[in-house]
DNA sequence: TGTATTTTACTTGTCGACAAAATTTCCGCG
DNA sequence: CGCGGAAATTTTGTCGACAAGTAAAATACA
C-alpha cells in the first residue's frame, strides 16, 4: 500500500501446536515497534492470516494480548490499528521513564546476585558492540536488553513490567528519529553505563539512583532535541 | 467442586454483538478478585461457555487478555489457573504500592482540574458511608476507586494503569482476610483522605509526597498485621 | 453536477467442529 | 496389592463458516 512493503512475506511451516498465538505476537510486536508496522496503520486479520498461513483466531487472540498492552488500539466492528503515538503527552512518558531508571538501578544495586551481573556484562558488551559499529538500531536494541536485564536483577516483577513496557515505547520513538535523520547515539552512554554497572557492583544505592537520573536526563534531552529539531508540528494522530 | 460455587448463573441474553469479550472479561475479573474464584482454582472454558451462554472464542480471548494482566496464568495445553498469590514476594507489591501512592498523589497536586476534585470527593463520600456502615467490602471497593480517582488526575497513564492494577491485586489481598477475620479499616482512613484532598486542593506536592507515604504504611502494616496474624505458613503455591 | 439513498462488498464477532495433548481410567503383570 | 503401560476421556488449540455491522460503490434524485 504505502510503500513500505518490504519483508512481510514472513512464513513459517510446521509450528508446533500451542505456539501460534505467541509466534503471530512476537511478529506483529517486533513489527510494530519497529515501525514496519507505522502508528496509524491498519491491522488487517484476514490479510495477517494469508501471510502467517494461520486462522484468524490465533491472530485475533494476539491482536488481543496487543491491545490489553496498549501496542495497538481496537475499534468496535472496525479494524484495529497501531496505536498511534501521544506526542502532546511525551512529558507523562519522560516522567515515568525517569522514575523507573531511578528505581530499577537502585534496586538493582540491593538486590543483584552473580548471574545477574554476567548477564548484565554480557549486554553491555553487545551495546559496545553496536555503538562501535555505529549500527544505531542495534543500539536500540542493545541498550534496552541491558536496562531489561538491570530491571530483572532488581527483582521487583511491577517495575519490570512498567519498565520494558516503557522502554519499548522509547524504542518506537528513537525509530521515528533514526529514520529521518542518521544520528549516533552519543558515545558517553557507554561510559555511563559501565558507572551504572560498578555501582550496582559496589551495591551503592545512592549512587545507583543518581547515575539512573543522569542517564535518563541524557536520554530523554536526547530525544526532545530530535523532537524540536523536526520542524513537524508534532500533534497526536 | 470446592463448595464456593454460590452465585454462578450468570446468565444474560440478547447481548449486543461485540459486547461479547469484555463482558466475560468483566464478569472473570469481578469473580477473581471477588475470590469467588480462589487462587490456583482451574478455569474450564467450556463450563465457562454454558454458564456464560457464549461461544468459547469470546472466553477464549478474555482469558488471553487477563493472562497479559497476570489475573490468570495459562499452562500450555493445559487449563489456565487463577494467578496464585505470592506471599513470599510481597514486599515487592507493598514497594510498589508505596512508591505509586506517593507519586500519583503528587502528581494529582499538580495537575488536577476542578472537575477531577468533584470526583475524588464523590468517592470519598461513598467511602465515609461505607465506614459508617462498617461494611469492609464497600470500604475496599470505594478506597480502591477514591485512589484510582487521585491517580487519573494526576494525568500520567503509565502510573495509572500500574496502580490500578496494584490496587486491584490489594484488593484480593483485603479479601482474604476480611473473609477469615470480619476485621474493620481503621477509621483514621477517612480523616487520611480528607487531609491527602486537602493538600491536593492546595497543589501542596510535598505535603501529598508525605501523606500519600504515610497512608501506604498504614495500609501496609495493616495487610502486615493481618498476616503475621494468620497462623498458616504463607507458602507461595 | 452535487447530494441523498440504496446496494454491494468487505471486515469483524461469534459459532460449532475437528485434531493434538494431556490427564485419567482401566487393564495386565509382577 | 502395587506398579507400569495402554486405551479412553477430557480439554485445549486451531480451523472454516456464517451472521452482524460498517465502509464503499452505485444509483436515484434534485
């Protein structure tokens, strides 16, 4: 339709029973939050089912699981879309961005055991990685893995959940961004987290809560300033 | 089976079409944090559809949607359960529901209207009479709503949507205490609120900081009590 | 030609049925 | 009498079909 059609020839034979609903959800997420799937855009079920080679009831089950989660958004007796994104509301967003990278570090820093700082390590050895490569998606993707794993190690399930939920949502809105514009994540994030990660280490919770609040400073100026940059008047869609 | 099973004809005809899923989705979510569906107690989809007079697509998807809240948990290929409490994390709930008390009443402080106090002030009335009245299960009820009403005006879904649903895992809590013990809510709740819509009235955000602490530990040390209380071991099933 | 209305086509919501898994029952064997 | 395995029953996951509702197209009318 838009153009945009490129990879959606996604087919998989042979599944096992009792996993369709979680295939057709990993892919219809991916798809949406990597904008292959555009804000706005319109969520056919029968179109979906030719392409997943599936009947329409594992798909409108995780059409459901989508929406319970705010990832699209369901009009009665009409097609569901991708939920669009509330640019008139991003502060309510920042707020709790901010809040959970505070609250998960600290956390972090109380209640980690060994494993979780291998796992920890190990994304932030991918994030290098990537911010080496210059390759900015994997940034994205790489950067969200780390503070998910930092939230984990926190142990606290609620802020888990609220977290990875709002970290996705980011993970949208940099693709808006990194799409336009080739921009690089700056370099200092690297630093930034290998201080968060010997924090958390070092069990200083203090710290650990001063370290999140810089970070997402840093972010979310990062994002405002790609935002103000966009000479688009931003108004929700 | 478990000799529980008092009110479950609910039976409704003539539904309009589309209405179909969040009915069921209403009527499982009452009937779960209500316990009269306990923890750990199977939920037959086919019982479910001859009680419920629907087909067990619409079931199907209400239980995909209470899954994605954590309400039920779905064993694959097996029957989904209603989601066990876990005693043995609990401080990670009374964490939670601390941090979001202080920070929705906060954030009410700053961003209500005028018409959010007329709200919060209805609830409140309706949880003064249910004081009066000394009915425990009002009280839980209206408590629960006077706060969701806190949290919409301070205008930050995020906070809202976690709260809402810490408030409604408290709620199973309350009840299962207030089915063994016919206990009361101490009656310095209501004066607590009265001050917390005060200081919101007055957008004095760190008088709502303290209030909204304060009344989580009371709230907390009460659930406390009631289990310490409690002569069984609390062992997460 | 533009607008209102009917007709058509399409999409969603719901249903009953079938097949795969798993649990339970039943039988044989030690 | 107890245990292991096979048959049977139950329950879930998936499918195709139908009905209700909505949007689009076609037609009628001013």
């Amino acid at each position: 339709m838009t153009g945009n059609a490129k990879k959606l020839e996604t087919v998989a034979v042979e599944r096992k029973r009792g996993s369709g609903v979680k295939y057709v959800y990993d892919v219809l997420r991916d798809e949406i939050l990597d904008l292959t799937l555009p804000p706005g855009s319109p969520i056919d079920e029968i179109q979906l089912s030719e392409r997943l080679k599936m009947s329409r009831t594992p798909i409108r089950e995780a059409l459901v699981r989508l929406a319970s989660e705010g990832l699209v958004s369901t009009l009665p007796n009409r097609s569901t879309i991708v939920s669009n994104i509330d640019f008139l509301n991003l502060h309510t967003f920042f707020d709790a961005l901010t809040l959970m990278y505070r609250v998960t570090t600290r956390l972090a820093a109380e209640n980690h055991v060994a494993a979780d700082l291998i796992a920890i390590k190990a994304h932030q050895a991918a994030f290098s990685k990537a911010v080496a490569a210059q390759d900015a998606l994997a940034m994205i993707a790489t950067n969200r893995d780390l503070h998910a794993a930092i939230a984990e190690a926190g142990r606290n399930p609620y802020y888990t959940s609220l977290f990875c939920r709002l970290l996705d949502e980011g993970r949208r809105l940099l693709r808006i961004y990194y799409q336009s514009y080739d921009d690089r994540l700056p370099h200092e994030y690297v630093e930034e987290h290998n201080q968060m990660i010997a924090a958390i280490e070092a069990r200083d919770i203090d710290l650990c809560d001063r370290l999140g609040q810089q970070h997402a400073d840093q972010i979310v100026a990062q994002i405002q300033k790609m935002i103000s940059r966009d000479r688009r008047h931003p108004i929700a869609l």
